[in-house]
C-alpha cells in the first residue's frame, strides 16, 4: 500500500514531467521522466513483491507452563519466510496491561529465503483472569519509505492466570497468624468429634473424674480441683457471595479489586477449612450465577481458583437480588459473606425490606476501592480524585446504615483489611451458632 508521501511525490512528479512537455524544456523532461520511472518502479516492485511475501510470512507463538500470579512465564515467537528473497519486517505484540514484559516483544528482522528466526519473552501478569496474547503486528516497507503493509495476523491466544501460591501461603501464615493471636481465633481439634472444650470450673462430686483438667489442679490452694467444661460441637458452613461483575474489575493493574478480593476471600477460605467447618462459594459474574456447594475440604477452594482462572469480571450485580438469591440458592444453613464493591452506589435504590430466611446470616462485605485506586500526586486532579473517593464513601456508608436497619450486618472495608474484616466475622458467626 502507497503511503500519501508516496502519491505527493508521484503526483509532483507527474506535474513536473507535463509541465515541461508543455513549456519545451528538454534537461526538465528527462530528469521528471527518469524520477518518475524511479519512483513509480520501486512501487511497483514493491507491491509485486515484498508486499505479498509479508502475507506469506508464517508466524507461530508457543506459551510455556500454566499462568499463574506475579510468576513469570516464557513466551517464543517464530518467523519462517517460505519465499526465495530476503524479507525485512518490523513486528509487535498486542499484549494486555496486566502483563509486565521483559525481552523482545516488538523489534526489526531481515529474514533470508527459506529462514527461520526466534524471539523469546517473558511475561508476568499482575492480576487473575482469562487473558489474550496477540494478534501479533507484522509490518515491512520498501526502501525509500514510500509505501507500507501492515498485516494483523490471527495468532490470538487466550490464556488462564491463577491466583498467586506466594501469595496465598504469605497472607495465610502472616496475616492469620496475627488474627490467631491477638483475636482469640480458636482452631478446635476435637470437631467432628461431638463435643469440643470451652472452659473449666471446680469439680463436683457428681462429675466424671475422666474430665479432670490435671494441669489446672492446685491452682489457687493447692489442693483445688477443676473439671473441664464441654459443649456440643458447632460446625458451620460459610458461603462467600462473591460481586464478579464489571464493578470488580477497576484499579491500577497490579491493585484490580477482583484479584485481591479473591486472595483475601482465598486465604479466609483456608482458615475456615482448617477449623474444619465447610467453605462454598457463590459467583455473580455475567448474568449467570455460579454456586460451589460448601464442602469440609479444600476442594470447593481449588475449584474456585479454577474457576477464577478462566473468566473475567463481567455484568452487573444487584445487591437486593444476590442477597436474596444467595438465601435460596444454598440449601443448609450457612453463614453468607457477601463481598462487593459497589462501583454505582449512588445509583442504588431498594424497594423493599430484605427478607430474611432462617438459618441463613447475611454479612455484607462493601469494598471501599479507594486503596486500589491510583491518586495525582498533587494539583486541582488529587483534589478532584479525593473528593470523589470521599462522596463515594458516604455513599457506601449510607447503604450500610440501611442495611444494618434490615438487620443486615454490614461493614465498609477497603481491600487491606477485607482479610481482617472476614475473619472478625467468621469468629462473631463461629461463637453465635445456636445451640
């Protein structure tokens, strides 16, 4: 394809070589003729040539290992020119914003007949999620710039990024760790068994001498004794209600709010399992609702990561709805931790009182995005973006209000202490079952 320098000069040219036909000049009329035979020449090659061998150019692209977060991965692309001349061409990936890129990714070559050339990358994404790599860019141009192709090949690959084990495992032995000791969490090793331990008083005669608790013996006098107190276990499940919709998908792109709303509800996951009460899980994502029943192992949290893996945020959410839904959808009782960041809340308008099914508590989770949001540093836009973020937080506030007068437990909670916040929850939940 001749580019518009390409046809000014021609049509200069071509102006010039009429122009001293017209006015006789002889010297003027062999120079335009040669200039214009040069030039109309090298197009006209070109487009014979070089220009169909770059759509003859066979480009392969081959992703090594599985995707996962902040893990770098290698990526090779391979040229092989079929045709009997050299071929030069520039070429480029069209990669995501989630992928840090290092190596060669775009870059120049010249091809001999019948070659075969390789270039090698790496990519890192920073966030979950079905992405595509591609198409590949591929463009060649004569020698004097004055014409260009540029070819979009059909090279897309679509690939799967699983959440992060580094960050998985780090959340779960730091940040749990510290909610172990300073809130009291209690990870119960006779549950399943019928009856766990809660305490202790003095010992009556009508007791089991079996229940004594040796080591609190002579605590005070000497010569006291204490039995131990036991309960009727009190397994739970918790289903984590999770908004996947487009409000989900905002943030810088190594902070985006579904990727480390998953990591958080993830870690959360795994503590519950340890504890060994049952996890599921409950997407919104495109209009369609996916449910993981609730499960006493870790297979509903590998399924979950499978699942995050090969989708995207998509859709809109309805909180009335979901909560509504979510109370139907799950069968036994269960604690509901529905997380959200309700990116329109100033457009929410419910109609009615939530209702409320029994056997099924409602905690709501509403993510305050300010922390995964990229704020100037200074000037009228740092402003301008505080003010934003502070308006939308009244925003969230005052649909907590009305949630808590629904009888709703609800809190608003940015995505440092989403973890903390669910673990709170699962601890009150934990020591309230009845029974």
């Amino acid at each position: 394809m001749i580019r518009k320098s390409g046809l000014v000069l021609l049509s200069a040219l071509a102006f010039e070589l009429l122009e001293s036909l017209f006015l006789g000049y002889g010297y003027y009329i062999i120079v335009a003729a040669v200039l214009f035979f040069v030039v109309s020449s090298e197009v006209l090659i070109y487009n014979v040539s070089y220009s169909r061998d770059l759509w003859r150019l066979n480009v392969t692209r081959t992703v090594s290992g599985r995707l996962r977060k902040n893990r770098s991965c290698s990526v090779t692309l391979s040229f092989t020119n079929p045709t009997t001349r050299h071929l030069r061409f520039s070429f480029s990936e069209s990669l995501p914003d989630v992928f840090y890129v290092e190596g060669d990714s775009s870059g120049s070559y010249t091809i001999p007949p019948g070659g075969h050339v390789e270039f090698t990358y790496r990519l890192r994404p920073m966030a979950i999620g079905l992405y595509s790599i591609g198409p590949t860019v591929v463009q060649t141009q004569d020698a004097f710039g004055l014409c260009l192709d540029v070819r979009d090949i059909r090279n897309t690959q679509e690939v799967k990024v699983a959440p992060s084990i580094a960050d998985v495992h780090s959340q779960r032995s730091e940040l749990m760790s510290n909610i172990v000791f300073t809130m009291g969490v209690h990870y119960s090793r006779k549950v399943g068994q019928g009856y766990d331990f809660y305490g202790i008083r003095e010992y009556q005669e009508t007791d089991d001498y079996r229940y004594v608790a040796w080591s609190r013996f002579g605590m005070v006098n000497g010569e006291d004794i204490y039995i131990k107190q036991m309960e009727e276990e009190r397994q739970l499940d918790v289903v984590f209600v999770l908004d996947y919709s487009d409000a989900a998908n905002i943030g810088a792109r190594d902070r985006k709010v579904f990727d480390r709303m998953v990591s958080s509800v993830i870690n959360c996951a795994y503590s519950i399992v340890r504890n060994r009460d049952g996890v599921g899980f409950l997407l919104f994502h495109g209009g369609r609702k996916v449910l993981i029943e609730p499960r006493r192992s870790r297979e509903p949290i590998e399924e979950l990561e499978r699942l995050v893996s090969g989708i995207r945020p998509a859709g809109s959410f309805n909180l009335e709805q979901a909560i509504e839904e979510a109370q139907d959808m799950v069968k036994k009782d269960a604690l509901l931790f529905l997380i959200s960041p309700l990116a329109h809340a100033e457009s929410l308008n419910f109609k009615q009182r939530i209702k409320h099914r029994s056997g099924k508590r409602v905690f709501v989770f509403i993510i305050d995005p300010s922390a995964s949001v990229e704020i100037p540093g200074s000037g009228p836009e740092r402003r301008l973006a505080l003010g934003v973020l502070m308006k939308h937080r009244k925003d969230l506030e005052a649909i907590r209000q009305f949630l808590a007068g629904n009888g709703v437990r609800a809190r608003v909670v940015d995505m440092n202490h989403l973890l903390l916040a669910m673990s709170s929850e699962y601890r009150y939940g934990k020591i309230s079952v009845p029974g």
